[in-house]
C-alpha cells in the first residue's frame, strides 16, 4: 500500500509542475483522481506549501463522489494546518495530535 | 504450449485484407511472369489497394463448399466460431481467381487458344463449385494495344473469348507486357479490388440471410457467429465502421449467452477476440477513448466469470492477456501517432497483465499439486490435433449443455490442464510484463512507478530464484527509496535482497544488507533485528548463517553448503564495505575542533560512534585517514589484546585524537579523507566499516536539518541535556594549520601627511616579547601590494635618509634582515618614504622571524610573523603664486625691455608642519612667504611677444627635522610673461626724501634706445609744493644710444608727500609714446620733511613697509 502511495507521487509532482508554470499562486489545491487502478482510486490534494495529501479509496466505493472528496480533504487540510500551528510540534517529525487521529478516523467511519 | 494456448490467433490480429488467386504464372521459369509476380508484390505501400495475393496453380483445389443447409430446424450449433475459419477466408478461399493466359489479339493459333483458355477457366470454376468466388482472366501480350474502340479485331476476339469462358467483359483484361508494367498493374489490381469487394459483399448478403432461420432458444451461437462473420467480411471489404457495428452486437450477444461452468472459457474467448477486433478498430478510427471504454467494459464485464475454480488460473491467465494485449494495441497506436498522457498510457495495461500473471501463479501453485502424476490417455489430444471450436475443452468438443457429459474425463481433463499449467514458467512472463510496463513509465515520467515495477521485478528473479538479476534491480532502486526516505518500503525491499545474498552465500551483501536492516531506517521489529546481528555475527566469526525465514527448503540446503564452502576458502577474509551511501547500524561522524588550529596548538580530532542495533556490538580497530597520510599514525585506535572495544545500543560514544602539526603544512588544510571501523577479528573475517570524509550516511544530513530546526525551539532545553545530541552533532571534515601567533610588537610612528617629494619618515620599533630568541628577523617594507599600479612608479622606500632617493629606488624593500631579537630586545628603524604623487598610499610593515618551541614534548621551529599596514595620505607642501610688478610695486600685465622691473613670488604653505625654507623658517601655517625678483628683460628682435620666464627653484626641508637631513628641491614654473618696448627711457635720481625750504636737486635722464635721433619736447609744469629752478620748457635732441640729462633743484615748499611737478614729455617723431607712457618710470611723490629738528620722527616712516623676510636685489639679466 504505501509503494502505491508512492508512486501515486509521480503524477502529483507532474500535476503540480504544470499548473505551476501557468497559474502561480492561485492553484487549485484539489488535484481530483490521480491513477485510474483495478482496485483503488487515488485521490491527490496539495497545499500551498507543497504538503500532500493523499486518499485511497476502494473502487467499489461508489457512494463518494469527488464533492465529497474534496471536502475531505478539506478538512484534513484544517486540521492539518492545527497541528502544525501547535508551538510544540516540530514540522517533520511525526503527527502525534488525538485531534488529528480523530479526524482522520472520523472520516474512515463514516465512508465505512 | 501453455504459455501461447493465451495468445491471439495470427489471423486475429492483423489487418484483413481481400484475398485474390492468382493462377496460370510461372514465376520459377518465366521471366515475364515472374516480373508481373514482382510488380504485384514489390512495394506494397499505404496507398496501393489492401489485397493480399498468392501464386497457385491453375488445378487449385479450394476448401470444398459444404452444402447450403435448407433449414436450421434441428440444427444445434456445436460452438461459437471454427477455429478454421478466418485462416479460410484470409488465405484459402479468394475473392477473386485470375487467370493469366498469354495470348496476343492476332495470334495464328487464335482459336486453339481460345479455347485452351476457356478450358482453364473451367478447371478454375470446378474447383470453386458453390461458391461465389469471381473468376476473372489476363491475357498477357506482347504488343502495345491500340486505343480502345480502334482494333476491331481485338474488340471482336474479346467478345468471342468472354462468350467461350463464360465471362462478363469486365472480367477480361489485357495486360501488355511493356515497359509500363508497374502502371497496369496498379489499374489491374484496383479492378480485382472492385471484383472482391463485391464478393465479400454478396457473402456478407449470404451470412445475414440466414438470419431469418435462426430461433433464439437453440441457435444463440449462431447469432454471435454471423455477426462476427459479417463484421470479419466488413473487415475483408476494408468497411471498418460496419466491422465495428457488428463486432459491437456480436459482443452485446456474446454476454447474452447462457454462461455455465462448461462454456464459460470458450464465452471468454469469444468475447476476448471481438474486444480485440473493437479495440482495434476504435484506434484505427482514432477515437482512442472509446477503445479505452470499451476494454474498461469487457473487464468489467469479464472479471467476474472466473469459471471452474480448479482452473481459476486459466482466467487470470486470460485476464493477463486481455490487458497484455490491449497495452500492445495502445502502444501500437502510439507509434502511428498517438499521443498518450502520464495517467493513461500502456504502462497501466501491462502492469495490470503482469498483476494478473502474478495471481495466475499463485493460483497455479495452489492448485497444481506437486504430486500428480500425468493421466494416461492423453485429454488433451483430439482427433485432428486441434480445436474445432475456439475456446472448448478438448476432451468435450462440441458439447453444449450445462453438464459435462463425462465426469471422469472431466477429472483428467483438469488435472491434465493443472499439470501443464506447473511447468510454465510464469516467473519469465511475469518479468516481460514488468519490463514492458517500466519501459512504458520511464517514457511517461512516472520514476516512482518505475522503482515500484523494478521491485517487483527483483522480487519475481528472486521467485524465479535468479538471485544476481534480482539483487541487480533490488540495488538500482534501493537508493531511490533511501533519499525519499521511505522507510518501510526500503526494509521490504532490503529483506528480499537479504534472502537473495543469503540464497547466493554473497559475502559481502550478506553483510551490506544486515548492516543496513539493523541501521536506523529499519522498521523491522526488535527480534527479527536481534536474529539478524546474531547472524552478522556469526558471519563475522566465519561461521555459517542461520537461514532467513520464508526461504524454501530446496534453496535453503543449496545456501548452505554454498556457504560451508566460502566459509572453508581461506584467505580474502578481509571486505571493506563503503557505507556512506547507506544507513549503516554504526553511525560515525567525526571532526576537528576548530576550523584552523596555530602550528604550536596540538590538533584536536573527535569521532563519535553510536550503534542502532540492538544488542551492544564490539569492534577492533578504529582509524582516521588524513589528507596529509603521515598523521595518520596518530589517528589510531586499536583494541588491546583480548578486549575489544564495544558500542551500547543507542549510546555515543566518544574517541579523541590529537596530534602535532609539521611546520611545513603552515597554510595547508588538512582534511579527513575516510574513517574505517575494523568489526570482527584476523581469526574470523575482517570486516572494514568505511566512511569518506567525517562520516555521516544517507540519512544524516536530513536528520542534522531536522535537529537543527527543532534545536532552534527548544534551544533551552538542549543546553540542560547532558549528552549531545547525536542528530545535532556537526561535522567539522577539515582545519587550516596557521602560523603561531606572532609575540612581537610592531610599532610604526611618523608625522602624517607626508609631503610630496619630501623624504617621509616612518620610525618602526620592534619590541620581542618572546621567551626565546627571536631569530632571521626580517622587515619587509613599503608599499602594500595590489595597489594601484601607478602608486609603484611614484613611491619610492629606502632605508637610507641622509640623501634624496632617485627613480631607482623600490616601492617595497622586501626582506630586510634585521639579525637577531633577544627576548624584550627593541630595535628601531627608519625607513624613508619618498611619494611623488599626491594621494593615499597603503604602506606594509611586515616583520618575519623564526622560533624554536616545543609543543607536546616535541621541538618545532616556528616561523611567525607580524604585519602592520599604515595608510598615509601626500600633500604639496605649498602652494607658490607669482606676480610681477614695476620698481614701484605697481602690478604690471606687461614688461618693458631693459627695464628693472619685479618678480614677487608668494609661496603658501599647506603642510600641517612648519617648513624650513633654505635657510630661514617659516613658522606658521597659512602664513606666506614672498621673495622679490629684480629682473630686466634684454632687447629682442622680435618685441611684443610673451616671453617663458623661467622656473623658480626652492629649497626646503620639514622644520622638525634634524640639520643634516638634506633639502628637497622644488622646482615651480613661472608664468610666461609679455614684452615691449619703449623708444624711450626716462628715470630720474631723487634723493629718498627733501626738507622744506632745502634745495633738491633731481637729474632726469633720458636715454634714446631707437636707432633713429629722437627729437623730445620736455616742459615742467608749475607746482604749489614747490619752487624750482632749470629750464622750464626746452626741446631737445638725443642720439640713438645716448642719453641727455636735466638737472632740476626744487625747493620744497610744504611738508609730507607731496607730488613732483609733472614732467611733461612729448615725442613729435613717435606719437605712439606719449607723456603717459613714459611718466610711469619716474618717481610721482616725494616725502618732504619739516626742518631738520624734527627729522627723528619723521624718520620713523619708512618709504616701504612689508612683511619680507628678505629681499632680495637681483638685476638677472633673464634669457
């Protein structure tokens, strides 16, 4: 799974590098579905200080459409930004926030 | 056989094309027809018609035509499509038949001929019986026709011959044999075009006409099979999209089909081939999207029908193949000019075939057991040695009802397919697959994929229990996944190259990758880390490793006597290992204490190590290379007899080294070049840990990054820690040895600003404060290098002060040697400056010497120095302004020839210090100095010009400085003065003062200085101050060259200054000198004193008052 990840970074890197050459700062953090796989569809989110975000969803899964992605990604956004504003958060280390934890797994849940 | 049972049929995948027969040429003997054969085939291009030709002999038999079936009442379809039959109607059965016949229109033999002809043609016909393949004849000739409708003969013999075979005119063809053979066979072969799309249009007619025999309970395979025929004939008749309509129903009705257990392989199939032939057509028309629709439909559509489960590696086998085969068609498409995106491209297809592949092995390895021996009347052999049907069991032809109709056949039938699937080596296509799919990512920029597929490629060598190939690829993308830092994914991947290294008993990456799994970046858990430092260990004491887990026991005994043999090798028991580029379970860093250490300082070296394993690890040997080798003794650590030096799990721990500096490195760097760690021992296997540089590894400048941001938060907080922090531990790969700090006192004391020219004097005291001797004192003194380059023409330095320097004096004296300093000893000299430009100068003092001193117990000579730089700015040391003026100090703008007049130089000091002009001093700034020139100007020929007056020299030295010290010249150039001249002269001698009421005598002269006599008119003007005596008014005459005199005596008459009584003198001979001209040189006033009791105080005003120093009364005859 995580070499699926891994190489789901590929089209993020070429998905970045070409709206970075047209639009500068006003990007589109959502990237949308990224690989088309048997199993699994992967969706990409980039923020604005090149953090990436990554959902893998099962394919059959067809009650989450890409509105629904986006706000989850969002959120995870929001989150995200939370934690990194924690003063005793050192950026690179490891997330260790229940805030966060509770999100993401909220979010595991609820699309089951 | 197993491998290519997946494989499309040939006659699937390529492009139909209407075949057409052609009989009656002799390409073996003759050459006519072997050159028509040639034009025909040669050069087949785009732009010539799709037809694919065949030489055949004029009594061909063709597949015989089965008779035409009245009614399909009781007929049960056998199966979908006959394995035979698009091989038939691609290369057995024609469109079209020609028949090459050579006869020309006025042969002799017109009517043998003709009928010869007429009887091939009936052989031909025969051999076609039933179907409606056209037959159409050549005649080969050897003459040019004529333009059509202009032989009568030939139309006649054409109609007679078309009645005789039983042809349509447009059947028969001439084909002369000329020089333009290319041309009409390209206007022969579009007419067999036109024949065999007709032909294929009437069987496409015969195959739909059957439809309306056909009921849907029992002839559901038909339906399938005469869409798939018309769609194949479309295909023939070049009509690609009704090809694609009715392909697109034939795969609508092959879904429709009842699907069981029994049939469902041959459903697939079917289904698989028309997918195939969609695909295709969709990137033919270039609607590649709609390909890729309809593939992702057909897997939809398919991926569920698994069929039997004792052969659920036959589907994933056929899954495979479906996407191998649709990565082939995309890629294909590509090459004609398709362009593909990173998402979208084969690469997917072909990883997807190869997952598949990897599900048909491991299925295969489920449920093809070892054991089993092969049945014993072959299952699989049918009568004709092939399928009849596409997609059915051999042993069950033609059956189509749910059950198998023999369960035992059944049974062997499988287990035959099971045993057969064993042998096939699914590693190899699974390797093909992957290798087609990273070739597809590299091109697609997908580098992350690509690692991804190569991992899984090495993994698949490691299957296939190609160990080297498998490390190969392992090795390319390790690093990869090390500088993204993906951990976990770099374990995976280090532990199958552990097993490979293990399988392979290589040494080296044995310990590479054990090395690396017990290091930081490991995820794997505690025990596994522990079972492996046991083995490192034991490979380290040259024993043999315990075997890795989930290696096959086969592989594991081959290992191990692989590895009792490497062990029993003696010697080459020494690896050294590069560890740098990995993340080794020893860590090392090391550096200098300091950036630069003084050659009389000991050098200081720390290395620091700290092991990640779990279990503490000892070592024997620790060394520092250096840039310079021979410090290298002194970099050392070796562990002593039995005990060897040991690392606890986590901690740092510390060595220092410290070593002396030779003098001959002064202002070298000295770098480390690598650090070795030596595990094990002589008796077992040495093996040597080596870092370039300071140490460090592929993770730790990451690490140093991250330490160092958070140090930056928590500043406080690391202060209180004890040990350092490894993360932070900084390495330092190099020092500068400097020179020892100079214990010299270098002072310099002058007077600034220097003047210009002057010889400048800067006092240098040099004061030792060494404990030794200070010895080969040595000055270096001067201009500071690097200056402006004209400052080295216009500064001159010597040593020697009593004289002023010329040219040839150097900017710089370098290396002056001054002898020997005893400790507190001060010498002092003078070193003389002369600048003859004007500006700021750098000037360098740089006092060089050598020490012996002793630094650990050891002697060195030290060679120091000290530098000391002093900006001085030059000035001028006055300015000189110069001015001339008449006997009576009035200025003048022009000077009369031969007559005194002044020159009145002011010279201006702006030197800071008092100047010693010559002899007398002036002792203020700002105060000037004026000297008085009394000049006269000899007559030239050429009157009226401006004369060069000449330069003014002065002699000057600074006030301060001592008498012998010798005077500088300062030469200033005067100002060019006008001349003129005067025809006459007229002074006067006047007593400097008169008394009232005493006589004054006064004498005029006057001179004539023309050749010519001058005649002058003199009269003398009544005065009040005055009573005189002597001629009033007289006229007069005066040779050239002499002169007359007139003697006046006044009588003063009042006190004080009182004006003379003006003389008024004419010269009627020269009107241009006039009374004016020539009164200027006489005396206008006189002082006139009471009588002579009151002469004292009068005396006390003086005709002059200045501020001279000294006057000067030159008569310099100038030129």
């Amino acid at each position: 799974m995580s070499a699926f990840l891994h190489t789901s970074l590929d089209v993020v890197e070429e998905k970045i590098s070409a709206v970075g050459k047209s639009l500068g700062d006003q990007r589109e953090l959502y990237l949308g579905l990224l690989y088309p796989t048997e199993d699994y569809k992967v969706y990409g989110y980039v923020t604005n200080s090149k953090v990436k975000f990554v959902i893998v969803v099962d394919s059959s899964n067809t009650s989450l459409r890409d509105n629904e992605i986006r706000s989850m990604f969002r959120k995870l956004h929001n989150s995200f930004t939370d934690v990194m504003c924690n003063p005793f958060h050192n950026p690179g280390d490891p997330i260790q926030s229940k805030a966060f934890d509770g999100i993401v797994s909220g979010m595991m849940v609820q699309t089951g | 056989m197993a491998g290519s049972q997946w494989e499309l049929p040939p006659e699937l995948c390529c492009r139909p094309m209407a075949f057409v027969a052609l009989t009656g040429l002799d390409v073996v003997y003759n050459a006519v027809h072997r050159a028509i054969w040639d034009a025909f085939c040669a050069n087949r291009r785009a732009d010539r018609v799709p037809i694919s030709f065949k030489v055949l002999p004029g009594d061909h038999e063709y597949p015989k035509c089965r008779t035409k079936r009245t009614s399909y009442e009781w007929y049960i379809p056998k199966g979908i499509l006959k394995t035979g039959w698009m091989n038939k109607h691609l290369n057995l059965v024609p469109a079209l038949v020609v028949l090459f016949y050579e006869l020309d229109w006025d042969d002799p033999q017109w009517k043998e001929k003709q009928s010869e002809c007429a009887t091939k043609v009936e052989i031909v016909r025969t051999s076609l019986q039933g179907r409606n393949t056209k037959v159409a004849v050549v005649l080969i000739q050897k003459k040019t026709p004529l333009p059509p409708g202009e032989d009568l003969v030939a139309s006649e013999r054409a109609a007679t011959l078309c009645n005789a075979c039983d042809l349509s005119g447009k059947s028969l063809f001439v084909l002369p044999h000329t020089d333009h053979l290319v041309g009409y066979i390209i206007r022969l072969e579009n007419a067999f075009y036109e024949h065999a799309q007709t032909y294929y249009y009437t069987e496409i007619r015969r195959v739909k006409s059957h439809k309306e025999f056909l009921n849907k309970t029992t002839h559901q395979l038909l339906f399938v099979r005469h869409q798939f025929k018309i769609a194949f004939f479309s295909e023939l008749k070049q009509d690609t999209q009704n090809a694609l309509k009715y392909y697109r129903t034939a795969y609508s009705l092959v879904h429709e089909l009842r699907a069981h257990e029994t049939n469902m392989l041959e459903i697939k199939t079917m289904a698989g081939f028309i997918n195939y032939k969609i695909c295709r057509l969709c990137f033919q028309h270039n609607t590649p999207l709609d390909a890729i629709a309809q593939f992702r439909k057909h897997i939809d559509l398919c991926k569920k029908k698994i069929g039997s489960a004792e052969l659920a590696f036959e589907h994933a086998a056929w899954m495979s193949k479906q996407f191998q085969s649709f990565g082939e068609l995309f890629d294909e498409a590509i090459k004609l000019g398709l362009t593909a995106i990173q998402t979208q491209n084969p690469g997917f297809y072909y990883q997807q075939a190869a997952c598949y592949s990897q599900d048909r092995k491991q299925q295969a390895q489920q449920l093809c057991q070892a054991g089993a021996t092969y049945p014993s009347p072959e299952p699989l052999d049918t009568q004709s040695g092939g399928l009849d049907f596409y997609g059915q069991r051999p042993w069950r032809q033609g059956h189509q009802s749910i059950d198998p109709p023999d369960a035992e056949k059944e049974k062997t039938g499988i287990l035959a397919l099971q045993i057969k699937e064993r042998d096939v080596p699914h590693s190899e296509l699974i390797i093909a697959l992957l290798s087609n799919a990273v070739a597809q990512f590299k091109k697609y920029k997908c580098p992350r994929m690509k690692s991804h597929l190569m991992v899984q490629m090495g993994e698949e060598y490691y299957h296939a229990k190609d160990y080297t190939k498998a490390l190969k690829l392992l090795d390319y993308v390790m690093c990869d996944y090390r500088t993204e830092r993906w951990w976990g994914l770099l374990t995976a991947i280090l532990t199958t190259a552990l097993r490979c290294a293990y399988l392979m008993a290589s040494v080296k990456d044995y310990i590479i990758y054990c090395m690396e799994l017990l290091g930081r970046a490991s995820t794997l858990k505690e025990e596994q880390k522990l079972r492996i430092e046991k083995n490192l260990i034991k490979v380290l004491t040259n024993e043999v490793p315990d075997a890795e887990p989930e290696c096959d026991s086969s592989s594991v005994s081959a290992a191990k006597s692989l590895w009792s043999d490497r062990m029993a090798l003696a010697g080459s028991n020494e690896l050294t290992i590069e560890v740098q580029d990995y993340i080794p379970f020893i860590q090392c860093k090391a550096k200098f204490q300091s950036p630069s250490f003084h050659v009389d300082q000991p050098i200081q070296l720390q290395v620091f190590l700290r092991a990640d394993c779990p279990h503490p690890v000892s070592f024997n040997k620790l060394s520092v290379s250096l840039s310079n080798q021979e410090y290298n003794q002194w970099c050392v650590v070796e562990s002593s007899g039995q005990e060897s030096m040991s690392l606890l799990p986590g901690k740092t721990k510390r060595f220092n080294f410290s070593f002396v500096a030779k003098t001959e490195d002064v202002g070298k760097k000295i770098e480390m070049t690598g650090i070795e760690v030596m595990l094990g021992s002589d008796s077992g296997r040495c093996v040597f840990m080596s870092w370039r540089g300071a140490g460090g590894d592929a993770a730790s400048t990451h690490e140093a990054l991250q330490a160092s941001r958070s140090s930056r938060r928590w500043g406080r907080c690391l202060e209180a820690r004890q040990e350092p922090d490894w993360d932070s531990l900084t390495m330092q790969h190099s020092t500068m040895i400097i020179s020892r700090v100079p214990k010299i006192s270098v002072q310099l004391s002058h007077q600034p600003p220097a003047l210009n020219n002057e010889m400048y004097c800067i006092s240098v005291t040099i004061q030792s404060q060494e404990e030794g001797v200070a010895k080969d004192v040595k000055l270096t003194a001067g201009l500071k290098p690097g200056q402006d380059a004209n400052l080295g023409q216009t500064t001159h330095v010597t040593l020697d002060g009593s004289k002023v320097c010329d040219d040839t004096a150097p900017a710089l004296l370098p290396d002056v040697p001054l002898g020997d300093l005893k400790p507190g000893e001060k010498l002092e000299w003078c070193v003389y400056v002369k600048c003859v430009s004007t500006g700021p100068r750098v000037f360098l003092f740089h006092v060089a010497y050598s020490i012996d001193t002793t630094v650990e117990g050891r002697q060195i000579v030290c060679k120091c120095h000290k530098d000391e730089t002093v900006t001085i700015e030059t000035v001028v040391p006055f300015e000189v302004s110069v001015k001339f003026v008449s006997t009576k100090f009035e200025p003048l703008d022009r000077v009369a020839v031969d007559i005194p007049f002044l020159l009145m130089t002011d010279i201006l000091s702006s030197s800071p210090w008092p100047l010693l002009l010559a002899s007398s001093s002036l002792q203020l700034t700002g105060e000037s100095a004026s000297e008085c020139f009394c000049l006269r100007c000899p007559p030239l020929t050429n009157s009226n010009s401006t004369v060069a007056t000449g330069q003014y020299l002065i002699s000057w030295r600074r006030y301060s400085s001592s008498a012998d010290s010798p005077l500088i010249q300062t030469t200033v150039t005067l100002p060019h003065v006008i001349l003129e001249s005067v025809p006459l002269y007229i002074h006067a001698d006047v007593p400097s003062f008169g008394r009232v009421r005493e006589s004054l005598s006064v004498r005029y002269h006057i001179e004539n200085r023309t050749a010519l006599v001058q005649e002058v008119e003199m009269a003398v003007e009544p005065s009040d101050a005055f009573m005189f005596s002597g001629l009033k008014q007289v006229r007069l005459r005066i040779l050239p060259g002499s002169e007359q005199q007139m003697l006046y005596n006044y009588y003063p008459l009042m006190a004080g200054y009182q004006t003379l009584p003006q003389l008024n003198i004419s010269l009627p001979r020269c009107p241009t000198t006039n009374t004016h001209t020539l009164r200027r040189f006489l005396p206008q006033r006189i002082f006139v004193k009471w009588l002579s009791e009151s002469s004292g105080s009068a005396g006390g005003r003086r005709l002059h008052r200045c501020s001279l120093r000294r006057t000067h009364t030159h008569t310099n005859r100038l030129l």
